[in-house]
C-alpha cells in the first residue's frame, strides 16, 4: 500500500497574522503548543486555553517559519519560532486556506 502524498505550502510570514486572527473560521480540529523554555504550554488542556495562549506567544516572538502541511484529508498549520516555540493547528477546511491566503506549494 502506496503511503499518501504530503504536500506543503509556505506561508509568507506577512500574511500569517491575518490567517492567525481568522483560524476559528477553518475549523480547528486541535492546537497543540510545543515551547522548549515552558511547561506552561503541557498544562493548558483545551484547544481555546492552547490556541490563547498561541497567539500570545506569537505575539510576542520572531516567527521563523509557517508551513500548511497536507497528507489526505488533514491540513496542519505549523508555525515554528526562534527554535523554541512550535505551534500546530489542525485545521478542517484547509482548502479554503489555501484559496483565501493564495498559498503556493513548495
């Protein structure tokens, strides 16, 4: 059996903010927040809890990088920062994102 096919699109850094404020509109399906100088991030149980506290830290920090990754029927928005701080939201209608914010493969 043939593994499905990945596909990635960049995200240009100057639209991610505006993708960031209209996630909600997607469908989030699960956020999850992975920052190496915080265990805050593995005590905040809910998908709002995580996603607040996303947005604060992105707020806060130099994004080096924002990718939608698709493999079947799941795309995920992975935004990593400084090294330290990695967010995913897996998002339902990633088609639409990819239409809206006009994102290319590669």
């Amino acid at each position: 059996m043939r593994g499905m096919e990945v596909k990635v699109y960049s995200v240009p850094l100057e639209k991610l903010g505006r993708l960031i404020d209209t996630m909600e509109s997607y469908g989030i399906v699960n956020v999850d927040v992975e920052n190496a100088a915080s265990i805050f991030d593995d005590m905040t149980k809910s998908d709002a809890g995580r996603l607040r506290y996303a947005r604060r830290i992105l707020s806060e920090g130099n994004v080096d990088k924002a990718v939608l990754v698709v493999r079947g029927e799941r795309g995920v928005l992975v935004i990593k920062m400084e090294n330290v701080v990695e967010v995913r939201v897996d998002l339902k209608d990633y088609r639409r994102i990819i239409e809206d914010f006009a994102l290319k493969q590669g």
